[in-house]
C-alpha cells in the first residue's frame, strides 16, 4: 500500500514537472517570437536609416559638387574681371598718351599758323 501511493505521488510529481516545462517551453516559445518580431523591426528600421544616410551623403555629394563648381565659376569670374580691368587701364593709358600727343600736335599746328 505504500509503494503504491509512493508510485502515485511520484507520478504526480512528474506530471507537475512535466506541466511546468510545457508552461516553460511555451514561455521560450513565445519569448522567441517576440524577440524574432523586435530583431524584424530593427532591421526595418535600420534599413530605413540607411537610406536616409545615403540619400544625405548624396545630398552631401551633390551640395559639395554644386560648391565647388560655384567656386571655379566665381575664380573664373574674378579672373576674367581682373583680365579686363588690365585692359581698361592699358586703354586709358593709351587714350591719355593720344590725347597728349594730339594736344602736342594742336599746339605745334597752332605755332605755324
């Protein structure tokens, strides 16, 4: 009689164990799932981050790009505007040395008349 109840409790005591690791099993299972569901979202999230930090290092680029260009016009255009007040100055010279030679020649024209 009291190997029987011994069995009987021994086996309760197994269902016990055996209920308290399906609850624990299930528990990992769910856990998983939750944990395969966050890992998903950071992938998404992280994927949309990366194309935002490209499509800004493209902006970058492209910011950079147009800067640059801006740049080499503007020395271009500071280039060309020292080219052409050289000229200017080289055309005022040669205009304030024709008019002093032609003030030399109307005074010599007015000595012999």
């Amino acid at each position: 009689r009291n190997e029987i109840s011994f069995l009987h409790q021994q086996i309760r005591e197994k269902h016990l164990l055996s209920e308290q690791e399906k609850v624990l099993r299930q528990k990992m299972v769910n856990d998983c799932a939750k944990l395969a569901n966050e890992n998903n979202a950071l992938q998404t999230q992280q994927l949309e981050l990366t194309k935002k930090m490209e499509m800004q290092k493209a902006l970058k680029e492209d910011n950079y790009i147009h800067s640059s260009t801006s740049i080499a016009q503007l020395l271009s255009v500071k280039n060309k505007e020292e080219q052409l007040i050289k000229q200017v100055q080289m055309q005022q010279e040669f205009f304030k040395k024709a008019t002093e030679h032609f003030k030399d020649l109307m005074g010599q024209v007015k000595l012999t008349y």
